[in-house]
C-alpha cells in the first residue's frame, strides 16, 4: 500500500487532472457557443442594415427617374453614369460608413454604379433576383469579395420593375468584430483557468485535512473494516466526533444501551451526546475526557463504560466509547459468593467434627465405652454446636437447608442470631442445580444486606428468615433487627449501597439490583415489602417462580406484601 503522502500526491494529481479537463472543456465549449452566436447575431444586424439602406435607396424618386432613364436606352453612356447622380449617391453611402458597397442597375442586370468605376456598365457578377420582385439577402462572393447583400428591386411609377440595387457589407468588418469578441473570451478564459488553478490547489489541500491524506482506496478500504470491527465484536461501540455528536454505534451498544433503531427517527446516530438519551455519569465522563471505567446499570444489564479520546498526527478525532457487559459475570459472582459461604460453613463444622472424633478417640482409649456410645448418640440428635438455626425443621429442601447453615456460620461470628420463621411451610424441593444457584444468590445477598443492618443495632441482633412454597414458586422474606431503609432512598438504583444509609461498608450498591434483575429474569421480583424506621427493621421480599418442583401440598397460608407488584 503507497504512503499517505504520496497517495496524497496522486490523488491530487488526478483532481488537478480532472479539474483542468472539465475546465478546459467547458472553456471550449463556451467559447466556440459564444462565437457562433456572435457571428449570427452580427451578420443578421448587418443583413437587417444592408436591407434598410437599399430599401431606402430603391424608393428615392431620383433614383427612380434615373434607372428608369438608362433602362429605356440601347447603350450605357459610361462617362455620363460615373460622373452622374445614382454614383455619387451611391459613393455617399459608402463614405459614410453604412454599407461597404452600393451598386444600382437596371432591368439588363447592367451595373448604374458601382465603387469600382471600372465595372459601371458591365453585367452584375451575381444573380440579381430582385429583377424576379422579390427582396433578397444573402452571403454571397462577387468582385469586392465576401459581403452580405441586400437586394431590393426598383418600380417605376407605373409600377414596372425597372432595376435592382445592391447592397453589402464586406465579412472583414465581421471578422474584426469576432476577434475583439474572441480577444475578451480569450481573457476570460485565462481568468477562469487562474482561478481553477487557485480552487483545484484549495480543494486539495482542504481534502488533504478532511481525509488525513488517505487515497479514497483506503477510505473505502477502512469504511470497510470500520463495519467489519463494528459488527463483528460483541462489546458496544459508540463513536463521536470533534463535534460533539454520535457519529457511529454498532448493533452491540444499541442492544445493551436500549437506543432506538437506525431506521427510527429517534436513532442517536447524528446528535449531540448530551441529547441522546444516555446515563447522565456516561455525559459526564465523556463531557470531562475521564478514562476511569465506569459502571453502568442500563436497560437491565450491568455494563463497565470506558471513554478513550482519538487522535492522528497530532489531530483530534473525537472519543471512543466502549461498553462491555458483565451482567453475567455478576451473577456468577453473587452465586459464587454463596458457594464460598457454604464452603465457609463446611470448613467449620469440619473443625468442630473433627474436636468431636477426638472426644470419642479419647473416650474409646480410656475404655470407657459406654460414655463414647452416649456421647455420639447425643450428637446425632443435636447436630453441630456452631451457629445452630431455631426453627430450620421447617425448610424441607436440602439445598436451602445448606445455604441457611451456611450463613448461620457468618452469623455467629458477627454476633447475630440468624432463624428461620416458626411460620415458614416449605414443603417442595429445589428443583435443579440451576435453580439453587439461583435461590441462594437470591436468598443470600438479601441475608448479606441484612446482617449489614443489624450490625447497626446496638441491642440485640437477629436476622429472621421467612419461607413458603405455592407450587413452583419460592416466596421468602428477610427481616432484620436493624434501624430500617433511610427515608426516600431507592435501595435497588445503581450505585446506591444499603450500607451507606446505616454506616456500613457493604454491598457497593451492586447486589440487590442484581439480584432483583435476576428474579425478573425468572419472571419474578424483588421489593421492600416494609423499610422500617422508628427502632423497627426492614423487610425485603422475593419470589421467585419454577424454582420448586411440582408437590401434591400447596400452602398459601401466608401471603407477603407485594406493594404494588
């Protein structure tokens, strides 16, 4: 591929080229229009002058008498007609300028002057027409050369035709005038040539900067891998210009962003970014040049926006804007958390498994072999020590059942009491991995944001859990000891962590919008069902449909405010 600067040169070249042969052409084109024109409009004056005068000429009663005088005789007295009256009339106009020549005959055709006294009596060298009675003018070539006749016949009172007269003006006056006439268009041709010279150099050197001096084969050669880049990635791309406004997007940004189609006439394409319905952080970041990434909740995806400015050779192009998704990687992350916690509460009732068998060891080594069989059977009916959950009996579904021990693990270790609702009635069972993953992302960022809560509480501090099956559908309820929601704050807005309102680090405002766009997924929702205040906690709810399996009982013996859900 040539370098820009020499496919500048070339392309230049072709402009210059281009221009000079459209110039050039046009040039010729006005010119040879022009002189056509010319020459018509100057012989026709000249015909219409040539006609006046002989007309004029022909209606004189002098010369009337004249003609009528010599038609009558045999012989032409040639001394008497170059001295007589019709010559000088005829030299009179010729002296004054208006006609080149004027010659009067009579009805033989035989000249009765002429500027050329030789040629007086002699036979007219061209057809003389106007002896026929009809008025002539043509282009014609006799003894003074090339000339535009008018031929104009002469009546006698009578009414006979007795003669003709003859006038011309020479083609050497209407020669000279075509040349004044070419001599300016040729002037006005080098001005344009001139100026096309000065428009061709400005042209080139304003294309130079517009196309930064690639040849149109590279232009079209990068639309092309522009659509190829665009289309072919999955991430959003949004492009804008020096001016302020969105000259591109691909099918990505429109996707996750929510923009209107191309075809609509809402399309962001063409607008300035501040008009084009985007988050109010993303016009800002773009507005100050910041290439901090920034988090975005947009359309019901979780997006990490990042703005790099563009420029070539020193130039600015205008931003880039790239959006990447990590709505599932999110979601992983939340259930991964909740496998994290059951790893957690496994690590620990391993430790405490492990004390117990080294209380039995010690007991069967001693023989005492009565006292190790009742320590055991104790154990089999209390279950572990650690983090022990009033009321867990009633959650039938082992996956759950887990979870909440689990967390009641985290719990002990902050000094809360977690415990499940004594009118809980969970009678179905997960019914896939899938929806486990589900149901403990759900169930514990809700339990995470409420032990931030009660962690606010200076008296004592409780998490309750409230469970209940109708059908496939899981319906829970979290309720803490806590100081409640802060009045008028939007818990599941991006950006907006519950722990903020209660003095805590928690959540980074991440957790319950996801969440809840988690549930929605599903068909289901995620609400404050009660915000608190006044020494009491709050309530969140959730449900979550097709995360049972199909049971025989059904309960709806509990139902949880839903708002306006």
């Amino acid at each position: 591929m040539p370098s820009s600067h020499s496919g500048t040169k070339h392309f230049a070249s072709r402009i210059m080229r281009l221009q000079f042969i459209v110039v050039g052409s046009l040039i010729v084109l006005v010119t040879a229009g022009t002189l056509f024109v010319g020459y018509n409009q100057v012989f026709d004056r000249a015909e219409d002058r040539s006609l006046t005068i002989a007309r004029s000429v022909a209606v004189q009663p002098a010369v009337i008498d004249e003609v009528e005088h010599y038609a009558a005789q045999e012989d032409l007295d040639i001394q008497e007609l170059k001295a007589g009256p019709l010559q000088a009339l005829a030299d009179a106009i010729v002296d004054s300028g208006e006609a080149y020549f004027v010659v009067i005959t009579e009805d033989r055709g035989l000249r009765l002057s002429h500027p050329n006294p030789a040629e007086i009596g002699q036979k007219v060298s061209t057809d003389p027409v106007a002896l026929d009675g009809v008025e002539h003018v043509s282009r014609e070539h006799g003894t003074l050369g090339e000339s535009v006749r008018a031929k104009v016949p002469i009546y006698s009172p009578s009414g006979m035709i007795i003669g003709e007269v003859s006038v011309g003006v020479t083609t050497d006056s209407l020669t000279g005038a075509l040349l004044i006439s070419f001599s300016w268009i040729a002037l006005f041709a080098l001005l344009a040539g001139a100026l096309a010279v000065l428009t061709g150099r400005y042209t080139v050197r304003r294309l130079k900067r517009q196309t930064l001096g690639l040849e149109p084969s590279e232009i079209a050669q990068l639309v092309r891998d522009q659509q190829a880049v665009l289309y072919g990635v999955t991430e959003g791309v949004m492009g804008i210009g020096v001016d302020h406004r969105i000259t591109v997007r691909n099918k990505a940004a429109r996707q996750l962003l929510g923009l209107p189609h191309r075809t609509e006439l809402k399309d962001v394409v063409g607008r300035h970014y501040a008009s084009a319905g985007l988050d109010r952080s993303l016009v800002r970041a773009i507005r100050e040049h910041d290439k901090d990434p920034l988090r975005l909740s947009v359309n019901g995806n979780s997006l990490i926006a990042r703005v790099t400015d563009v420029t070539r050779d020193g130039v600015e192009l205008g931003q880039v804007v790239l959006f990447h998704d990590v709505t599932t990687v999110e979601a992983l992350g939340t259930k991964l958390d909740a496998v994290q916690d059951m790893a957690d509460a496994l690590r620990a009732q391993r430790h405490e498994f492990a004390n117990r068998m080294h209380a039995v060891l010690g007991l069967i080594n001693l023989n005492k072999i009565e006292q190790a069989e009742e320590y055991l059977r104790e154990v089999m009916e209390t279950g572990p020590k650690i983090a022990q959950v009033q009321g867990l009996e009633a959650v039938g579904d082992t996956y759950l059942s887990a979870f909440i021990s689990a967390k009641a693990v985290r719990a002990h270790e902050l000094g809360i009491e977690l415990r499940v609702s004594s009118q809980s009635m969970l009678f179905g069972q997960i019914a896939s991995a899938h929806d486990a993953q589900d149901a403990t992302a759900v169930l514990g960022n809700l339990l995470d944001n409420a032990f931030t809560a009660a962690l606010a509480c200076d008296q004592e501090r409780w998490v309750e859990v409230d469970l209940l099956s109708e059908g496939t559908t899981l319906h829970l309820a979290v309720s803490d000891s806590g100081p409640g929601i802060q009045a008028g704050l939007d818990i599941f807005a991006p950006d907006v962590s519950t722990g903020s309102s209660l003095g805590t680090s928690h959540g980074q405002g991440v957790g319950l919008p996801l969440i809840r766009r988690l549930a929605q997924g599903r068909s289901g929702d995620v609400w404050v069902a009660d915000a608190g205040g006044a020494g009491a906690g709050a309530v969140i709810c959730a449900r979550l449909p097709a995360v049972l399996s199909e049971t025989k009982t059904t309960t709806t013996q509990r139902l949880f405010p839903e708002g306006n859900n």
